[in-house]
C-alpha cells in the first residue's frame, strides 16, 4: 500500500518564533490524523532561534525544517523550498500567526477529494485586520489554547469576519464564474493541488517585497483551469502582529505593475488604474468596460 499522506502544509516565517508557535500549536490539534500530513517550516534567515522553536514540535507533528540564509524578502522562494520536497497531493498555504481550527486541514482534503477539478481554495480567516487597528481587542478576545472555541465564538458574534465576507456573499462561496476569481487568492490560508502548482511555474522568485506573490500565482492556476471559492469549514484565525500597512500598500502596488506588465492583458492592467479599484468591486469593473477574459485577448492578440 502506498503513503496515507494526504497534504502539505508550508509554512514560511522569518522572525515570529512566538507566531509560528502558535501555527504549530493549532497544527498539532488537527484532526486529520499524524501520519495524513506533514508540515514544512521554511525560514527566511530569521535570527530569533526560530529553530529551535521547530525542534519542539518534532514529537507532536510530521514536520520538516528548511533554512535560507537571510538576503531580503524571500517569502516566494521559502514557499517553493516547500512546494519541492512536499509529499502531499494537496499543498495548504499557511502564514505564522494563523491558527487553524482542528477541523480545517480535514475539511480541505475532503473538499479536493470530492471532485476531480483542481481547486483554489480559500480558507476562512477571522481577525484579518489590514492596519492592526483591533490588535488590541482581539489579543483579549482570543484563547490561544482553545482555538476552536474561540473561533465558535466568533463566528457566533459575528466578530471580525474575514475581510472578504461581503465578497463572498455578494458572489457566492463558489466564485469561479467571475473574470477575475484570482484576486481573493490570498495565501494566508489557502489550498491548491501541489502538482498544478508545480506545472504551473510555482511562486515567481522575482517578487522581493511584500504583496502580490499570491495572486500571481493565484493569475496562472486561473488560466490553468482551477476553479476558485472559498471553504468555510477550514475555518482559521489570524493572530495581530505588527505591520505598517502603508509600507505594505505602496511595495503591493510595485508588485501590481509587474503583474500588469508580465501578462499584458485589459484585465490584469487594471492593476495599475489611479485610483486603485478595490478588489472588491473589481470584477463589476471589467464586465462594464466590457473587457475581455485574458485566454480570449492573448489568443486574438
């Protein structure tokens, strides 16, 4: 009989001992059993014994610790360190500082076994503020040591829903009717089949900076056939750190314009639009321009 190993879970960090202890923690409580996944921890030259704090988990998880030496943001790259030694069929994308309920992993086997279509798959993230601005509050709301409980009691108050909510109820769960169903791809949380990504070109390691490395390769899996939505059931919560929003807003739009120039297409040019079109209306946008879907451009082009 073959392997029972059903995914991978990568997950890149530099410099969030504390954060990834809490991603592993909230690993190790999964359901799906130990030997139906692996964890790959790949560390992008962090300098605060992120090692060691791995080295912990080697007992409670079948986990793998990969090291590059620190030479700028590399967080491309660190995931495709994962995405070349994973062993699962399905590879789940997780960031330090998210925690996963223990049901999340089960739930985004089940929902790629269901079907013979590749999928692109979001989780669903609690707590996802842009600029910090409840870090406080949801510190005090959260108990790290009972994490589905508190994700119980925020989805029970309707507290701090993932930041794409009213996406999802505008679009449906399943979105993959949309032009642009790739803009939702953020893979903070999210899952796809590992040996498409790996068809596909995986991560591009040209991206140096924070922002846009996801819907890149959200962009190829889209032309390549994967139908995106998002999984409720693979419920997570995202544990505030600290970030500087507009640092992340202006690298994110230098991505954006690699992004357009790469593709070359109507739609991935409204990237660089001034004003910025929010993501969120962003689909409304090309279908009242009219514009075509990028396979029908290129092809006529």
């Amino acid at each position: 009989m073959g392997s029972p190993l059903r995914c991978t879970v990568i997950v890149p960090t530099y410099n969030r001992r504390r954060l990834l202890e809490l991603t592993l923690d909230s690993l190790a409580e999964q359901d799906l059993p130990r030997d139906r996944f692996e964890v790959l921890v790949v560390d992008d030259g962090s300098s605060d014994d992120t090692a060691a704090a791995v080295r912990g988990f080697e007992d409670r998880l079948d986990l793998r610790y990969f090291y590059q030496p620190d030479e700028g943001f590399r967080v491309a790259r660190a995931r495709n360190v994962g995405l070349r030694h994973a062993r699962g069929d399905i590879s789940v994308f997780v960031d330090s500082g998210v925690l996963l309920h223990s049901t999340s992993l089960s739930a985004h086997v089940a929902a790629h076994d269901a079907t013979a279509e590749p999928l692109a798959l979001n989780g669903y993230v609690y707590c996802f503020n842009l600029d910090n601005e409840d870090a406080r509050r949801i510190r005090e709301f959260v108990d790290v040591d009972d994490v589905d409980s508190t994700i119980a009691s925020l989805a029970r108050t309707e507290s701090w829903p993932d930041v794409r909510e009213p996406f999802y109820r505008r679009y449906a769960d399943d979105y993959a009717h949309l032009p642009a169903p790739w803009l939702m791809y953020w893979t903070c949380h999210a899952s796809a089949r590992t040996e498409q990504v790996r068809a596909i070109g995986m991560y591009d390691e040209e991206f140096r900076q924070w922002g846009g490395e996801d819907l890149d390769l959200a962009y190829r899996l889209h032309r390549d056939g994967a139908r995106f939505g998002v999984i409720r059931e693979a419920r997570s919560l995202h544990y505030p750190h600290d970030k500087d929003q507009g640092d992340n807003t202006r690298s994110a739009h230098e991505n954006y314009r690699y992004i357009a120039e790469k593709y070359g297409t109507p739609i991935t040019r409204l990237l660089t639009e001034v004003p910025a079109i929010r993501f969120s209306v962003f689909n409304d946008v090309i279908e009242e321009r009219g514009l075509p879907d990028c396979a029908d451009y290129l092809t006529r082009a």
